[in-house]
C-alpha cells in the first residue's frame, strides 16, 4: 500500500487556552454561531441549550474564563501531547489556523 502524506489545513490546538478562548471571546458579529454549536455542547460546561450568551452578557469574562476552564481541562491536551499524536496518525503538516476577532 502506498504511503500517504496528511495534511491538517483547519488545526485548532486543543490546549486549555484555545478551548476557553473559543467558547468566551466570540465576537458579537459571530454570536450566531453559539445557535449551531453551543447547543450540542453545552452539557460539557453544566449549561443548558443557549445559557452561555446569558452568562456571557451577564457575568464578567474573567469570572466566565475560570468557569469555562475548569470544565475544559479534563478536555484539553498540551501541546507537545497533541504533536505526539499528530506525529502517530502520520500527519506531516498542520496549518494552524488563526484569526483575530476584535478586528473587523
């Protein structure tokens, strides 16, 4: 069988830091987003359906990041872990992928 290469070109590091970061610091202008996603995931955090833009208009965004993080960390892996994996699926490339929502 023929070798092939993998290629990631959508890789988001699953650290603490990048989990908690996607779930608290959506922007206003991606608030649509949570109706799609947050709802499959919710039961992670101990929230229901669409509670997290309530606790996110509600509850100051530090006091939300230590809620959120306490719940992503059984979730998140460090990054010379998830190297190690990509390293063991054979994958040779991943692009990270980045973007800064604060600026339009």
């Amino acid at each position: 069988m023929d070798k092939y290469s993998i290629i990631d070109s959508l890789c988001y590091l699953p650290t603490e830091e990048v989990l908690v970061d996607l779930v608290v610091s959506t922007p206003p202008q991606m608030a649509g987003y949570s109706n799609v996603f947050w709802p499959r995931a919710a039961h992670i955090f101990g929230v229901e359906g669409l509670d997290l833009d309530k606790m996110k208009r509600s509850v100051p965004e530090e006091e939300l990041k230590d809620i959120v993080a306490s719940k992503m960390r059984n979730l998140s892996t460090p990054i010379e872990e998830f190297v190690g994996q990509l390293d063991e699926m054979g994958v040779e490339k991943a692009v990270i992928f980045n973007m800064d929502e604060e600026i339009s």
